[in-house]
C-alpha cells in the first residue's frame, strides 16, 4: 500500500505537524529507488559547451544544482511537496529531484505513472490527479501500479474512479475545487474544476462511501499573487465545512512562479506563508495531509535553451527552435526570459535592440510573442543562450515539420 495512504489509515490523534514528520520518515524508506545514474553529457558552461560542439541543432541543458536548490526551496512548505511530472518528465530531471528529496509525483496519465514506477518502483508515491482519466488508466493504476490517490472533479469520474478501483477502503479522491484564475498567467479553472456547491455535494457523496475525501485546487501557472493561495485555502475551508465532512487531503496544486524577467514575483516563502495562514484559518482536522504539486517552481530555473541565428532579415531573426519545439511558452506576449548572445570571435561594441523571433518551421504562428533584446550586429551562426526554459518546454515539443530539438546535455555539477 502506498505509504501516504497508509498513514492516513493510521492517523488518529495525530497533529498535522507529528503526520507530516511521520510521511517524510515513512515514504522513502519504503523501497529503495534504482540506482539510475542517467548518461548525460556533462559540461562545464553553457560557454565551454557552444566552444566545443558548435552546435547547428538546438541543445537543451539542464542545471542539475539548480534543480537541487529548488527541491531545497519547498522544504520549508508547510506539508508534502510532489513534483507535477507534466512540466518536465526528462528522466535527469526526475532522477536529481528524487535524490533531493522530491519522492513523491503527481501524474496525469499512463505513461507517467509507468515512467516514475519504472524509475523509482515503490519508492516513489503518485497521486493521480487528471480530472478526466480513462477507465482503463485508472483499473491499470490501481492493479498494477497500486496508486490510492485520485483527483475528480464531477460525479461521473468519481464513480469511475471507485468502479475501476474496486472501492477499496485506503482509496483517497479529492474533489478538485475551481478557484479565481485573474492572478495567473494560464489559468487553469475554466478547464478543471468544481464550483463551491457542486464541490460540497461531491465531498458528502464520497463520504457517504466510506471513501477518504480531499480537496485540491490549482490557482493557476506562473500566479503573481501570493494571496490567491490563501483566499483558496479559505474557500476550501469554507467548502469542507458546508459539506460537513473531515478532510483528509488539502492539496494546494502548482503556480509557484518562476523569477522570468518583468514578472514582479515575491519570494517563495512568502507563497507558503499565504498557504500556511489560510490554513490556520480553517483549522485543517487532526490528520490531514497538506500536498503541493509545483512544475514550474521546481525546474523553470534549471533549464537552458541554446539555439542558433539561422538567417537575419532587418529586425526579424529566424532561429532553429521554436513555438512547436522548446519555445512553446515563449508564443505568450507577456513570456520573457533572460537572453545571451555567444559569438565565436570579437563582437563590434554597440548597442542592443529588439528583434521579432521567427522558429524554423514553415507556420506562420511560429513567431514569439515578445521581442528578444539583442546586440544590434547579432547575424547568422550566433548563438543566443535563453535561460530559464526547464519548464513546459521538453514536454511540449512536437516533430512538426521535421524539427525535433531532442539533444539533452548537463551543465555544472
Ligand atoms: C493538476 C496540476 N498540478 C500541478 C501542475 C503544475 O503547475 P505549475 O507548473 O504551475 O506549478 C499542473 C499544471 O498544469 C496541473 O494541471
């Protein structure tokens, strides 16, 4: 059985602090992940890395003290962190915030679930928290890869949920909550979501099964305002009390964002202050078990695109990657990251400008939504290094047209 269910089987009388302590022992010493050691090239710098490969492909690398000192940065989130495997699945990635401490995931499919049980096997815990799952995922999940903990947000997927899984009496599903989306950049409620009242029917009909119930919410990616955690908190409070029920899970989702330039972010503590004052609010029960799930949070930081000019035309560049490769996000008006060029050779002084980006595909929505500022002699063969790219980027390339930047690369130790 899954640890975390496991102990919510054996919670009572316990405080939220004394479970919390008894997850963190409990979960990876449950079995001992492979020793995976993933083949990655490794480089020194983004520098030595362009000196030596010259690359005409993209190259992805990934920061693996990075990732390190993300995982670090939620260990003083007041409950369990899971890792959101959608924003990056690359297994480096998986393998170093396992080893910083990140043992627990939450998957949206198959192919997730069986990455992270063909990685870590029972070591690592998984919450299955797609709202829309197919009935074969959900019996495939349960029978084979023993996950306990599902995420519904209407009565029919709750019923799936319990058919497929043979209402089994660790079963934990948590209602997904819809929460107010204007303080994120991609909202994620108009999607996903239960309105307050339908939420409170929900939680009384898992109840009255004899399922444990929960409640999860995601107030959106890249959310600028700390508060929107509390003000969720408070309405999930508020929800659970209506429907009279003892929560069991309290699960605070992703949206921690990452520092991209122009986005005016307070630092993460404060987020996890707001989280930790709306639960105050409400007075979680004895018991329950308070999650987040971050992607972006965690590995936005620790991933580097480094792509070549392929032609300049006045202000417009057209590099080798794209919005249908690793830039996908970068097609948002309001996406900027840091960005450097790297020449080989002396590059005349002078002064930077903005250029229209264009990708190298033939559609003409290959195009990114904000200039890049760049020196004004830049032309073809420069490379430009485009920092924090590790999330939603390896996940959301395609093959479109024949590009495919699959060349993944270390840097730094
Ligand atoms: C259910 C769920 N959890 C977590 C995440 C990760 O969110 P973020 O990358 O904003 O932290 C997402 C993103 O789509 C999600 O849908």
């Amino acid at each position: 059985m899954n640890a975390l269910a496991k102990s919510l089987g054996d919670a009572p009388g316990l405080s939220p602090r004394e479970l919390q302590s008894q997850i963190q022992s409990a979960l990876p010493a449950q079995g001992k992940a492979r020793d995976l050691h993933l083949p990655l090239a490794n480089y020194a710098s983004v520098d030595a890395l362009i000196a030596e490969l010259k690359p005409t492909e993209p190259i992805f690398s990934i920061s693996a003290a990075k990732l390190r000192e993300a995982a670090q940065s939620f260990q003083t989130f007041p409950g369990r962190a899971l890792y959101a495997v959608k924003c990056n699945p690359h297994p480096f990635v998986l393998e170093t915030l396992f080893r910083a401490g990140i043992t627990d995931f939450d998957v949206a499919s198959l192919d997730e679930v069986r990455l992270i049980d063909g990685m870590f096997g029972t070591a690592a815990g998984q919450f299955f928290n797609n709202p829309a799952k197919t009935r074969p995922a959900i019996r495939i999940a349960s029978e084979m890869h023993k996950i306990r903990f599902y995420t519904a947000d209407c009565f029919e997927e709750i019923d799936k949920i319990i058919q497929e899984t043979g209402d089994r009496e660790d079963l934990v599903i948590a209602v997904r909550l819809a929460t107010r989306g204007a303080d994120a950049r991609y909202v994620l409620s108009t999607k996903f979501g239960a309105q307050p009242n339908e939420a409170t029917k929900m939680l009384r009909y898992i109840e009255q099964r004899k399922i444990k119930a929960g409640i999860s919410f995601h107030v959106g990616s890249q959310c600028l305002a700390a508060s929107a955690f509390a003000n969720a908190v408070e309405l999930a409070g508020a929800v659970a009390d209506k429907a009279g029920i003892s929560l069991s899970v309290l699960n605070v989702g992703g949206g921690f964002p990452a520092p991209y330039p122009g986005d005016d972010i307070v630092d993460r503590e404060h987020y996890f202050g707001n989280v930790f004052r709306g639960m105050q609010e409400i007075g979680l029960p004895r018991g329950c078990i308070v999650l987040c799930e971050p992607g972006r949070g965690l590995v936005a930081t620790a991933g580097t695109t480094i792509v070549q000019v392929v032609m300049r035309r006045d202000r417009n560049l057209f590099l080798n990657d794209g919005v249908f490769g690793t830039l996908q996000e970068l097609g948002h008006p309001k996406e900027r990251r840091p960005v450097r060029v790297v020449r080989d050779g002396v590059r005349t002084p002078g002064r930077n400008v903005d250029f229209k980006i264009y990708g190298p595909t033939c559609d003409s929505n290959d195009v990114l939504g904000a200039p890049f500022n760049l020196p004004e002699d830049i032309r073809e063969g420069d490379w430009i290094e485009i920092g924090m790219m590790g999330a939603y980027s390896l996940s959301m390339r395609t093959h479109f047209n024949g590009f495919f930047a699959d060349h993944v690369v270390s840097v730094g130790n």
